[in-house]
C-alpha cells in the first residue's frame, strides 16, 4: 500500500503548458513534485545553457507550480537541464520517492477515468491512488484487466470484484464503477479504444524499462492516440 502518494509531474521548462483545472482538482489529495527539464542541444554545454536560461526556465514554471500550490495541494519544484529527459525522470523520480508519473495530455472534463490493471503484485497501490483520488471527486470509473487472456476469464473476474469491492469499502458508490474484460483478438485494441472513450486513464507501470513502461510503449501509445492525460503507478521500489 501506499502511505501520502507523491507525484511526479514532467513538463517542458522551456515551453510548459499550464495544467487544466480539472486536472489540478483531481491532483490535490497527492504530493506532488513537478519536474521542469529544460532541453539541452548535443552541441551545447549543460552548465552554460543554465547560467543562460535558468531564470528564464524557473519564471516559465512558476505559473504551473503556483497552480497546485493555489489549490491546496503540497507541491515542490526542481529543474534539471538535460540532454536525456527520459534519463532525468527516472533519477529524479527516485530521488524523490515518487510513487507515480504523469504523462501530461487532456483531461476532458473528467466524468469518467480508466484504471487498467495488469500486475496483481502492483493492484493495490494502482486501486490506492484509484481511491485517494476519486473519494471527494465523482468521475465513473472502468476497471480493465489487461491480462485476462493469460490468467483466465474466471480468475480475471475475481480480481475485477475484488478491486470493485476495495473501492466501494473505500467509499465509492458501487454504481460508479464498471468493468470490462478484452479478448484475446482484441486485448491492446479494447484498452486504446476504451482510453479513447474516457477522459484520464491510471495504469501499473510496465516493463522492463522507465523508456517502455512511462514515456513510450502502451502508456505512449495511449497518449499519441488520444491525447489523454496518462497516471503511471510505479512498481514498489
């Protein structure tokens, strides 16, 4: 389980766009740490680029900083200028105990949230934000367990009520949660039309590397298709 979740928030320090309030509403019950890289070109010096820019890249991220903080949420900043964002993430991410990772993208108006499941070791802590996040907001939530084919249809709705049970225990109202299952033709198809259907989506980290399991590969996949704004719960370290 896990105790006081933090969030790592990306953005680009040399361009960030500032987040939509819907997205800063859902976002207050965590800690969150965003995260300004500022890109670093192969033919210049990182030391040199910050002396240039740092003010400039810490003015720009104040106004996304400002918002959480605005809103009640316990946030900190840090910079970093990188030739490597994906590299710089995944240190800071552990530096700072971060729990889970945000790909930014839309939120819509946020009525309804995919939480696609897959590890049952990382379940919990994926159903643990699930309810931190959602017990005082009101989106429906659709649970989907993305490894259905492997483990059988039986045992794939045992976990589904029993993620079901833990967030009504949690104190969401039961009829706010679904659940769907994919086929073994369509398991990748089902979780990117479902994520095309809903306005934020919560997913377990994949593997095996930070590259494949946030910034690319299904997470990626996700965003590149609908633009959706994607939660990463990390694996426990």
């Amino acid at each position: 389980m896990i105790d006081d979740p933090t969030l790592l928030i990306p953005i680009d320090a040399s361009a960030p766009e500032d987040p939509p309030q819907a997205l800063v509403d859902l976002l207050e019950p965590l800690h969150i740490v965003v995260l300004g890289h500022y890109p670093v070109p192969d033919q210049a010096a990182p030391q040199q680029l910050q002396e240039a820019h740092e003010t400039e890249a810490k003015d720009a991220m104040e106004p996304v900083v400002r918002r959480f903080v605005e809103q009640g949420t316990d946030v900190e900043s840090v910079l970093v200028f990188t030739r490597d964002h994906v590299t710089s993430i995944d240190r800071v991410a552990n530096e700072h105990d971060c729990d889970a990772v945000l790909v930014p993208g839309s939120v819509g108006d946020l009525s309804d949230v995919l939480v696609s499941l897959k590890d049952e070791q990382n379940m919990f802590r994926v159903l643990e934000v699930v309810g931190l996040l959602l017990e005082e907001t009101d989106p429906d939530v659709t649970l989907f367990h993305s490894e259905s084919i492997e483990k059988g249809s039986a045992i794939s709705e045992l976990l589904l009520r029993g993620a079901t049970d833990w967030l009504t225990e949690r104190g969401l109202e039961r009829n706010r949660i679904t659940w769907r299952e994919p086929t073994a033709e369509t398991q990748t198809t089902d979780l990117l039309e479902l994520a095309d259907e809903h306005d934020f989506v919560i997913m377990g980290e994949e593997e095996p590397s930070l590259a494949e399991r946030v910034l690319g590969e299904l997470p990626d996949r996700i965003h590149a298709r609908t633009g959706r704004a994607v939660l990463v719960v990390r694996k426990e370290r």
